[in-house]
C-alpha cells in the first residue's frame, strides 16, 4: 500500500515500456504515482496518462532548469492548465543553482509565479532546491506572509536546519532512494528525526534508484526498497511507514482523495 509521490512517467528509460512500469509498480504494492511534468511541452503527455488510469495523477510546472525558456509561463497559464480533474498539485518549480541551467534571478520570478499559482488554486506546491537553500528558505517564507498555501521539498537532500525551516513553514519533506547510498549519512540521520505526520516517500523515476538497484533506471516499484530503508532508520515496520506516508500523501494531495 505504498504510494510515489513524485515519478515522471514520460521520461525516457521508463516511457518505453510504461505499461510494464505501471504493472510491475501495482504488483509490488503501489497504490498511487504522481506523475510530474517539468516543461510546458510535457503537460498535455502527462495529464493524459493520469486520466488514463484512477491511480495516477499529474503536475504542471516548469523546472527551475527550464526556466528560461518558458518567460510566458505565468501564474494564469499555470492555474488554467491545472484545472484538469487528474491535476493536484503545481510543479516542480524551485530553484537549482548547482547546474544554473537557467538564470538566477528567471528561477526565482519563475518559482514566485507558481507559488502565486498555488495559493491561487489551492493546490500544493513541489519544490525542487539544490544548492539554494537561502534563497529557497526567503521566498518560501516571504511568499507564505503573502497568503498561506501547501507543499512538499521533494527529493530531499538539504541540511537539517532547511528542514526545520520548511517544516515551521507547514510544508511536508519528500525522500528519495538517495537516503539508501552509503554516502548520505547527513540525509539519513535527518529523515530518521523527520515528524511522521509530515514525511513522503518518491523514486523521482527513472532518477536516483535505490540500493540495491544502483545503475539501473529507476522505476515506482522501488519505492518499496526506499520504504524499507527508511522504516529500518526509523525503527518502524515498513507497513507502518507505508500507511502513514500514504495518508499523508492524500492529506497534502487532497484532489487525489478516492471519492
């Protein structure tokens, strides 16, 4: 009973074969994937495979490496394109400045734009920050002093006091394979202290799999690995963990609540 908060189901390593992707995802326990879209061109693909099936849903949003070449993607693009049934959440935006893929200042408007469009919507917001953490930390802060709205750090891979920050902020943490590589003992000894009532697990597929499926592409199934790691971290049974993260995804994600 396990669900992945954050896959992209269209990318390339998984979109070859996706139906298998999806089968072997619900033969593994599987309940729910949110598929995520990255670019404008990507929405119309990955909205189509969430009304496809009752247990996908989708996201709209520009990625922070694609920032700079989508300046019309603004908050009334982003809220009209949300409006699909099969959409419950804005993203992933954010801010990435270890590849600086796109200009700086752009990521930043560009990531102010989709919080306005959360607000707006009522729809959480997925964050994607790497090496950003101060910048992140202020508009994250400052955008919450204009309105409240909800959302996740996907992917976590930030310091501990970036997650207390986003916490105090309301916002739920989001974690990765990445906490089952050796070298991530920082990430671990965090995710293990994280509340329960606020904690997501993900693959970020085809990205990042999980011991013990390095160099392979990642797919939603093994999310359950993910799982078992951090439920061992946190001295848990994995059907707890599973549970838990589960309500909590549907909680954050309340258009995706079965009728």
């Amino acid at each position: 009973m396990f669900v992945d908060s954050h896959c992209h189901l269209n990318y390339k390593g998984l979109i070859e074969d996706q139906a298998g992707v999806i089968a072997r995802a619900a033969a593994a326990g599987v309940v729910g994937m949110l598929n995520i879209s990255t670019r404008e061109s990507e929405w119309d693909d990955v909205v189509h495979v969430a009304a496809r099936s009752l247990n996908i849903w989708a996201s709209i949003g520009i990625h922070p490496h694609e920032a700079d070449t989508h300046p019309d993607v603004d908050t009334a693009k982003l809220v009209e394109a949300s409006a699909h049934p099969k959409v419950v959440a804005i993203g992933e935006t954010g801010l990435d400045y270890y590849y600086d893929h796109s200009d700086r200042a752009r990521q930043r408007a560009s990531f102010r734009s989709h919080i306005a469009a959360a607000r707006e919507t009522g729809l959480p917001l997925i964050v994607h920050t790497r090496d950003a953490e101060a910048d992140t930390a202020e508009i994250l802060a400052e955008e919450m002093a204009k309105g409240q709205y909800s959302g996740v750090i996907h992917c976590f891979t930030a310091s501990r006091h970036f997650a207390e920050t986003a916490l105090d902020l309301g916002l739920y943490i989001s974690i990765s394979g990445i906490v089952t590589f050796k070298n991530a003992k920082d990430l671990q000894e965090t995710a293990a202290a994280l509340p329960e009532s606020r904690l997501l697990i993900e693959t970020d597929a085809p990205f990042l799999a999980p011991v013990p499926h390095r160099g392979r592409p990642c797919e939603p199934a093994y999310v359950v690995d993910t799982a078992r790691f951090l439920a061992g971290l946190r001295d848990v049974s994995v059907e707890a963990l599973a549970s838990r993260t589960r309500d909590n995804f549907f909680q954050l994600f309340a258009k995706a609540m079965p009728a």
